[in-house]
C-alpha cells in the first residue's frame, strides 16, 4: 500500500443515493450510523450524471453527497464511475463500443460496454479520474480509489484489430517469429503481412469461445485483451496520481475470473480488492480458496473484500437467502483468508432496474426492523469492538499451489483429451484436500525464483501443462537444493506458445520428475479404475490415466484396475537433489488426495486440524501474536478438539483446550499470544 493506511476495519459497501430522494439520503446516514456502518463506497456508476455532455461536468450532486458522509463520519471509497461510459459518448463516438465474438458492433446498453481500445474512451476515462482526483483528492476521509468496476469481457473491433498488430510486433518483431510461435504451417495459416492477422473470433479461427484452430492465436489474444483492459486501469491510476500522491487505488477483482491474468494485475495495484458472491452450493473450500487467491495475488498481503451481498443475490440461477448467521460466518471467512475490510453490495437496495432484487443493508421494507439489518448491526459493533489489533496480519502457509492465467487459457484451448478437463477444477480438488485437512495454503504464481519458493516446504502444480521459460529450471532449483513439489498429469507438455515439447512427456520437468509419460488414456464419465498404494490403500480413479514408465522414480501407487496398463505407475516419487518430486498421473478422488495429503502431513509435521467438513480453522499472525478463526460454515451444531489455550476476542471470554461446542454459523477468533 501507499504511505496512507486503513486506520480501521472498513464496514460498509457500494452506495448510490443519487438515484433517490435526498429526504432518504437523511433517514440513510441514522440506520447506517445505527448498524455502526463506517464506509461508504460511492460513485461507481455515475458518468453520466457527473458528465452530461463532452464539455462539462457536473460534480453538484456528488458534493452533496461526500458532504453529507463527511458530516457523519464515514469513510469513502470514490469510485471513477467508468464502469458504464454515458450514452452521449456512445452516439457521438461509436467506436467506443465493443464488438463482440459473433462480430456484431454493440449500441449503448449494458454494462462494461466500452472497447479497451478506443483512443476516446481511453480519452475520456482517464481526464474524468483526474477531475474527480483534482476535486476530491484532498479529502482525508477519501481513503480508497476504486477504478471502473469488476472490469472483464472480450473486443473484436477495428480499434482492437490494429491494436493486436502491434502488441505482437512488440513481443515478437517479426512475422517469421510469428508464425513459428503459432506453428502457422498447421492448416496453411502462415501469414506474409500483419494486416492478414485477425482476432480470433466466430468469423475467423476461433471453434467457439472455448476452441480455437490456432490455439496460440487465442492464447495470445488473451494476454492481448488482459493487458489492453489492464492499460485501461493504468490511465485513470496515473491521472489520478497527478493530484493524490498517496491514497490507495484498486479495482475489484473476481476471484478465478477467467479473463484477466490478476497475477500481471496486481503489480499496478497499490492493494487488491475483490467481490465474493458464492452460489448456494458453491464448496466451502472454494470459497476459501477464492480468497486465498486475491491474497496470493499480491504476494500475500490482505485484501479488501469490497462486495458481497447482506443475504439474497439476484443473477445466480438459484439466488437463494444467507441463513441466520451465514452472513456473519462468510464474513469472518474472509477475514480469516486475509480480508481487512467488510464491505457489501449494497448499503440500499435499488427500487428497479435488474438488480432491484439483489440483497441490500436496508431493505425494499426502508426499516431497520428486519433480520438482514440486525444480523448486519450485530457484525458491526462486533467489528468495532474488534479494533485494529488484526489488521495487517498475514498467513503462514508452508503449502502452495501455483495458480497461472496462461496454463488457465492454454488447457482450455486443448483440443483434447477429454471436455471434463476444467484448470480451476483440477486446482480446487488439490486445494480442498488441504483445506479438509485445515492447512494452510498460498496460491502463487509460476514464476517465482528458486530462492522464494524455498520458504515453502511444499509447492503444488496441478496439470501445469504449459511450461513458460525459467519455470522449469526454477522448481528443479528449488528441490535440488531441498524443496518438494508435486504435479499432475497434463504437465510439462507445452510452451508458451502452446508448441507440444519433443521428446517425451513430460517435456523440460521430465528429469526432475524421473518418469516418462509415453499416452494419457481418457476415460469416459461411466468408467472409473483403481489405484493401489503401496501400503494396500486403495483409491478410485477416473477422467485421465497417464501410462507412464520410472526413469529413476519410484511406484507409491499403481493401477489395480486399468487394461492394458494394469500394474503400471500412476503416482510416483523421485529424490532429487536434497528433495523430492512427486507425480500424480490420474485424477484420484478425494479419498485418495485425502490419503496423499496425510502422507505429507506426516513427513511435514504441518500445523493441521481434524474438522467436519463444514468446519474450517484458519490463522493469521502478528509479530506478538496468532489469531485462529474457527469458522462453522454448515447449519448445524459441530464439534472441535480445541489444543491451544487464549482469548476469543469476539466473545470476550477465555477458552481453554477441549471440545469446543459450535452452534450453526457459529465463529469464534482466539487470539494466541506468542
């Protein structure tokens, strides 16, 4: 973060009262004052207000409203309102719309409805974020810049056409460097001008949003339209730095949004903030793992959870209502993964439009005479109670799996070897043995150094099947020299250019790893084998089956059910150096990653917690103290053997060891001292 910090723990979320009565503005600020709500999120989507024509802005309203929040004491959050562009802007300059995958030029309508690379959005966007920067930077209660909102989504436009020329000239100078990146011979796509290139959309070399022919093309378009939103950002971030040298600024972020590489992201982030909005069966453990990303993005520093709905959510198939007291324990799961702010989407619930109907602090009733209101007062005083003490703690993880936006983008382009394959899926059921097992987890980026994976015991890479320069010889650094890691199977098969590596899967990790993986056997959804470990423990299979041969790893398990390849490897381990390196070569069900993940509980000795699955134990560290957060996500009453004596600073009271009694939804955060 920059030299301003967060001097408490924001509660509040986004709040739009220019689309009421100023009367209500007045009744807002004694319910929201009353549920010890102190933030204010504002201005997220109001361009066309603060600017109703090209030649003038009119920041009447918005002065009013940060007048009044200033009158009460509320922290703000100023949004940049470029999330939606005005609809003057769209009929004068038509260019500023995007194109989208079927080719079609869009009207004005909708939301991120602006073309990256539109020279006037460009334009207007970043002159609007330093007026709003010119005119309220100053304020000591604006303690956060929030640019655009939830930025995302593709354009196959003219602008984008002539942009993507140039990002490739710029990575590759050449066309020759182009067609060998791409292996344009493949079908005769080998092209002699840059002005043959196009966007891989429904009209050109795109097989629907999730295919491509050139699989290189598609991937490299990615990167483009990342970088090109991305550049998007930076403008307003830089306009606004000519007038606040030292205010935060963040955008929110979406998890494992697939669009946009975070990784690249949170570099020109000063922190990272991020919008958790988890289904009605969405796992527990993917949630968590939500979290634990925006956190890994930037290096493990805490996140600011800038939305989440007060109970009802109205864009999900199924939208339905958080149970007494869920609200409360998701938000504590954030904090427990790293989260310093508790903030919600929205303060008061709209009365039209398409989101009249997502959950809101005060309610369509306009009373705080509601269980939603309560249960969010009730997190407020708590909160306020809680003081400062954790801001800023971090979490000690000894585990981490590498999560990458390239690999993401790349595996799915696969044509082949079966569409059950998902990246996220294959990450989340590595993750959620750990979380089973309440160990802690980073997530971290492929191109970390040698020297700053050696602070994990453990790194994980579930199918890394694209291997970009330097990652290779950085893991066998890391466990030449005493590190451990684990991958799957679909790893080390291509660069960066999605070019399948010659001679042998899997490619440049092939040594470290001492096996060769000759086929991968794609089963259908009805069939599953067996695999057996040494020890006899025996686990179902299913989805891949790597048919592998030992080059000087050794079997910890084998297919016990498999044709042809029955008795073969399917999990290894090979010492290397002063570590070891361990290869999956099937999808094991959770039962068998269980079975794993208590191996390497034993070998570590991590810090680790035996729960019910609806149980979840997680701990941030000061320098003088740990703080646990044993978190009942389920809705009924649990259990937990409790081994370390202190403080429950929600409840006030102490807590011994032994069996801790957890009513449904129920938190309690121990503070540990050390």
């Amino acid at each position: 973060m920059t030299t301003k910090q967060f001097k408490r723990i924001l509660f509040g979320g986004d709040y739009n009262p220019e689309q009421w009565p100023k009367e209500v503005w007045y009744k807002d600020m004694q319910l929201l004052t009353k549920a010890d709500i102190n933030e204010a999120t504002i201005n997220v989507f109001s361009w066309a207000q603060i600017q109703p024509s090209e030649e003038r802005y009119d920041f009447s309203t918005l002065d009013e409203i940060i007048n009044l929040l200033t009158e009460n004491h509320f922290q703000i959050v100023l949004a940049t309102s470029t999330g939606a562009l005005p609809a003057w802007m769209a009929n004068r300059y038509p260019d500023v719309t995007r194109t989208d995958f079927e080719g079609r030029h869009h009207r004005f309508g909708g939301r991120h409805n602006a073309c990256p690379n539109s020279p006037i959005f460009r334009y207007f966007g970043q002159k609007l974020a330093g007026e709003l920067a010119k005119h309220y930077g100053h304020l000591d209660n604006v303690v956060c810049w929030h640019i655009s909102n939830e930025y995302g989504g593709q354009c196959y436009c003219d602008n984008c056409v002539a942009a993507f020329r140039v990002w490739l000239k710029k990575h590759y100078q050449t066309l020759d460097a182009v067609n060998q990146a791409w292996n344009t011979h493949f079908w005769g796509h080998t092209f002699y001008e840059w002005e043959e290139i196009f966007p891989p959309n429904d009209l050109g070399d795109a097989i629907g949003e999730d295919n491509s022919t050139i699989a290189g093309l598609s991937i490299d378009y990615r990167r483009f339209m990342s970088d090109s939103i991305l550049q998007n950002f930076t403008d307003e971030r830089d306009a606004i730095r000519q007038f606040d040298a030292d205010t935060p600024i963040t955008t929110n972020l979406m998890g494992t949004f697939k669009d946009l590489d975070y990784f690249k992201w949170a570099k020109e982030m000063d922190l990272v903030s991020w919008d958790n909005y988890p289904s009605y069966n969405t796992p527990y453990s993917f949630t968590a793992m939500s979290h634990d990303l925006m956190r890994g993005v930037k290096g493990g520093a805490p996140f600011m959870l800038m939305e989440q709905t007060p109970s009802q959510q109205n864009w999900q198939p199924y939208n339905s209502l958080k149970r007494p007291g869920q609200m409360r324990s998701m938000s504590y799961q954030a904090m427990a993964h790293g989260a310093d702010t508790i903030q919600f989407f929205q303060l008061r619930q709209s009365r039209g439009a398409t989101e009249k109907f997502h959950g809101a602090v005060i309610s369509h009733a306009d009373t705080d005479n509601t269980r939603v209101f309560r249960e969010t007062a009730a997190l407020g005083h708590e909160l306020n109670g809680l003081g400062t003490e954790i801001l800023g703690a971090r979490t000690p993880a000894k585990v981490a799996i590498m999560f990458d936006w390239d690999n993401y983008w790349a595996l799915e382009y696969a044509s082949g070897p079966t569409v059950q394959l998902k990246y996220v899926d294959q990450i989340h059921q590595y993750y959620a043995a750990f979380y089973r097992q309440n160990v802690a987890v980073d997530l971290i980026p492929t191109d970390l150094s040698a020297k700053e994976l050696a602070k994990y015991d453990l790194v994980v890479a579930p199918v890394l099947y694209m291997i970009k320069d330097g990652v290779a010889a950085n893991l066998t650094s890391y466990v030449k020299n005493g590190g451990h890691f684990l991958t799957t199977f679909m790893s080390g098969l291509v660069d960066r250019n999605d070019n399948v590596f010659i001679g042998g899967y899997p490619g440049p990790l092939r040594e470290l790893l001492g096996v060769w993986v000759e086929e991968f056997d794609a089963l259908p959804p009805e069939k599953h084998y067996q695999v057996t470990f040494n020890d006899q423990a025996d686990f179902t299979c299913d989805m891949l089956c790597d048919i592998m041969h030992l080059e000087g790893a050794k079997a910890l398990a084998k297919y016990s059910q498999g044709e042809f390849y029955q008795n073969t490897p399917a999990v290894t381990e090979n010492d290397f150096g002063q570590g070891q390196a361990f290869y999956v070569g099937t999808q094991l069900a959770a039962k068998g990653l269980d079975y794993l993940v208590g191996q390497l509980i034993d070998q570590f000795g991590w810090e680790h917690y035996a729960t019910s699955e609806a149980v979840e134990i997680t701990r941030r560290d000061q320098a003088d103290a740990s703080y646990y957060f044993i978190i009942n996500n389920g809705g009924n009453t649990e259990q937990v053997n409790w081994t370390k004596a202190g403080q429950d600073l929600l409840s006030k009271q102490a807590v011994a060891t032994g069996t801790l009694a957890l009513d449904p939804y129920a938190v309690k955060l121990i503070k540990v001292t050390k």
